[in-house]
C-alpha cells in the first residue's frame, strides 16, 4: 500500500436494488476515488437486516450489488470490495464501540427516527445502534474519508465523535474521518414525491429509477415525474422541488452546470426536459445495465472477487481490532 494515498472506506446496504440516488450520491464517486486513494467498498448487509429482509432475495442482491458496482467502473484489483458480514471484526468492534455511544446520541439520530416512523412494528436494538456498527465499518480502517450522499453525513459525525471520545481515553487508535459529500447528486429525491429522498427501499413508488432498470421504464418514469404549474426550466430547490431534482439528475449525468442546463432548455417547457433527463439517464445506465447482466452470469469470478475481498479487508481490519481489544483490556487468547 501506498502511505501517501488517502484511505477511503464507504458501504451500501442490500436492502433494495440500487438506485440512480446510490449511484449518482455514493458509487460514482467511489470509482471517482479509486485511482488516487486506497479503497474499501463494503456490502453492508449487517446494516440491511436492521430492517425485515427476505433471505433469499437478501443474498440475490447482495451479490448482484457486488456486480453492479463493478460494473460501475469499480475495478475489484485496485480496491478493496467485500460483504460486511465476511468480516467478524466490524460485528466485533461494532460491539465495543456501542459501549461507547451514549443513548442520547443515537436517539438524535434522523436515519433512526424516520425508519421508526416507517417500521413501527419493528423499532429493534439494532436499528437503534445501527451508528455504532457504521462507525465501526469505517474506524476499522482508518478511513481519512467517507464518500457518501447528504443523508449518511449525520452518522459519519456521530463516528467522529466516537473516536474522539475513545482516542481521549485510550490514546490515538482511531484516525479521524471525515465525510465527503459530491457538490451534485448528494440528494436525489423521489420522482413522485420531490419532497422526500429516492430511496431503494420505497421501490414500487414509481418514484424510483434503479440501474437495472430497462430504458423503457426509466423514460416512463421521467414522463410521470412530479412537477408543478409553471412552464420554465429553473432551479429553485425551495419553490420548484420537482424540477430542481431533475436538473440536479440532469447535470449529474450530462456532466454540465446548472446555468448551463437552465440556458439549453430556456423556452422549451417541460414536456422537452423531462424527455431529455431521461434520455441522458438512459445513456448514463445502458454500459452499466449491460456490463452487470454479463457479470451476474458469471457466479464464479463474483465469488473469487467476495473471497478476495474479505480475505484483504479482514487483514487490515484484524490490526485494528486487536488494537482495540488490548486498550480496553481483554486477556490476548
Ligand atoms: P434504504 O432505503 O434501504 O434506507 P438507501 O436507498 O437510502 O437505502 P443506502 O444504502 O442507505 O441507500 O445508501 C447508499 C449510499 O447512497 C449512501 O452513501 C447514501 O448517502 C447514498 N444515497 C442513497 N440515496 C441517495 C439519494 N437519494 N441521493 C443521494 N445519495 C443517496
Ligand atoms: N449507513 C449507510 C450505509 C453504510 C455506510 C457504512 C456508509 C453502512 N456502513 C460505512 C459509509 C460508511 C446508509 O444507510 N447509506
């Protein structure tokens, strides 16, 4: 490894199949990362279960995220990419740092209360410490910085906050991390309800585009998109949710600005840009749909990337952990 290279870990839970949000909030940037920093990529499916998850369609998408992030672009050679439940020790050293995560702390938690909200027959433990376990994930490694969208900064700040607290009593044994949030595509919102987060686990909405989806439906999508009364193409995030979103949408895959979206559909109406978003949403998936659909094929070489993965990540997890378990004073076995 290279000691000038920054580390970089982030992590994706399996609990829905991924979105254009996933992609253009988090992975995109991942691979954007890949070349100058030394990287861990996990499938966080520890995370998922925090939510009733079917088993069988669990492992499908655990295993067919690992194929859409590669992909992506994320080559298995250059970073780390591993199934967080192959390694032990984030369960391990998920459980000493919730011993040193206050209740208050993970009761503040917005991710916490909003899943509440939605799964009030099923408010569990790990819900609650589901933090702790993401701080674990991401102190394991040293990370200098945690690629993620908008949503996750919360949790990353409560991981700073538990290190600080750990290295004061112990020493320095966590590096502190900081978040790293894209200036466009950090919020994706729903299709259908601009006011909230395009989220995989709210997929039969219509107000969620996921990479594998076919370009039929995806232009279908963008037609019914939420809009409002006006005709004109501008941004205004408070005033014109639906058609901020997809300016947003639309300069993350055309690569452009927003004065520069803004001038190419002056004059033109809706019914013209919503086509265009989805055209360039289209064009921006088709590599990715394909390249997956051949690797999904391939069983194989997906389970030589998982084992490959986990055997590195355990490796630089395992120096940590041990670390850990010396300062707070377990008897070495
Ligand atoms: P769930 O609906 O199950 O809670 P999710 O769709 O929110 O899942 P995650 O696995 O929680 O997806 O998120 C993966 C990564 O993608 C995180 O870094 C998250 O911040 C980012 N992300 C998810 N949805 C969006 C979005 N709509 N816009 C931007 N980034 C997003
Ligand atoms: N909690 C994140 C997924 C996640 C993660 C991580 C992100 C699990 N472990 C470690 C960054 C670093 C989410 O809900 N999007």
């Amino acid at each position: 490894m290279d000691e000038a290279k920054k580390r970089i870990l982030s992590g994706i839970k399996p609990s829905g199949d991924l979105t254009l949000g996933s992609y253009l909030g988090a992975i995109k940037n991942w691979v954007a990362l890949a070349d100058s920093c030394d990287c861990y990529y996990c499938m966080a499916d520890m995370h998922a279960i925090t939510v009733r998850q079917d088993p069988a369609e669990l492992r499908r998408r655990t295993v067919s995220q690992l194929a859409q992030n590669i992909a992506c672009g994320l080559d298995p050679k250059k970073n780390v990419v591993f199934i967080q439940s192959h390694v032990p020790a984030h369960a391990q050293l998920g459980w000493v740092l919730d011993c040193y995560t206050m209740f208050g702390e993970l009761s503040r938690m917005t991710q916490f209360k909003d899943k509440s909200a939605k799964n009030a027959d099923n408010i569990n433990a790990g819900l609650f410490t589901y933090p702790s376990l993401m701080a674990a994930d991401i102190l394991l490694y040293q990370a200098d910085l945690v690629p993620v969208g908008e949503d996750q900064k919360q949790h990353v700040e409560l991981t700073r906050d538990i290190a600080h607290r750990f290295n004061t009593i112990y020493g320095e044994v966590f590096k502190m991390p900081e978040p790293w949030i894209p200036k466009v595509g950090a919020r994706i919102m729903s299709l259908q309800d601009p006011q909230s987060k395009m989220s995989k686990s709210e997929q039969d909405t219509g107000g969620c585009i996921c990479l594998m989806d076919s370009p039929e439906s995806i232009m279908r999508a963008f037609k019914r998109a939420v809009t409002d009364s006006d005709t004109r193409v501008c941004y205004d995030p408070d005033g014109k949710k639906g058609i901020s979103n997809l300016l947003n949408i639309y300069c993350a895959a055309a690569g452009i600005t927003i004065p520069q979206a803004e001038k190419e559909f002056e004059n033109k109406g809706y019914g013209a840009f919503k086509t265009a978003v989805g055209e360039a949403v289209v064009e921006m998936l088709r590599p990715i749909r394909e390249e997956a659909g051949k690797l999904l094929g391939d069983k194989a070489y997906l389970a030589e990337v998982y084992r490959d993965g986990a055997m590195r990540a355990s490796q630089t997890a395992g120096r940590t952990l041990r670390k850990v378990y010396k300062k707070v004073g377990f008897v070495e076995r």
